[in-house]
C-alpha cells in the first residue's frame, strides 16, 4: 500500500490515533467523527499537517481496525465519490469474509 505524503508530525499522530482505536477507545471530535453515511462502525480521523488536511476514514470490527481510505480534504464534507469507494471496498471485504467462513 502506497501511504500518503505524511509529514513525520502527522504520520506518528495518525499511527497514535488508530493504535488507542485498536486498544478499545473510542475517538470523539476534533480526533475523529462518526461516518453512517458510509456504514455502521465507520469513522473519520482528521489529522492537520503542514499544507494538507488528511483524512484516514476506518470500520471498528470486532477482531479489526480496518483502514479504508486515505486522502488529503480540501473540502468541508467528505467527498461522495470517497464515501461511495469506501462502501464498494466495504462490500467487498465482507463478502470475501463471508466466502472464506463458508469455504
């Protein structure tokens, strides 16, 4: 996986954030924000950086953090092209899931 152009600052801000998310804690405002627009479980990291404002959108499953999309936003919403691939990347990983569980 190709990781975005992270200053050092950001990428040990963004690794903090997801670790304390793997850990059981949840994140609220400014950290993080609730994303059901995308599905049950997901979320959004907001981490400043130098000339970008990132985004790090994640499902909480019950064995997993699951990373979904990074981009850099220049917007105030969540462009739906993004929400839209996250969903289709979501489908799919749950119906990989549930075919290696049949298989």
């Amino acid at each position: 996986m190709k990781t975005p152009p992270f200053s050092d600052a950001a990428r040990e801000e963004t690794g903090s954030l997801l670790r304390q998310v793997q850990y059981g804690n949840a994140l609220s405002l400014p950290d993080s924000e609730p994303m059901p627009e995308i599905g049950p479980r997901c979320h959004e990291v907001r981490i400043p950086d130098r000339d970008h404002s990132w985004r790090v959108i994640y499902r909480i499953d019950p064995e997993h953090v699951l990373v979904v999309a990074v981009f850099a936003k220049s917007t105030q919403q969540t462009p739906e092209f993004i929400k839209a691939a996250c969903r289709a990347r979501l489908r799919r990983y749950d119906q990989e899931k549930r075919g290696h569980a049949n298989g």
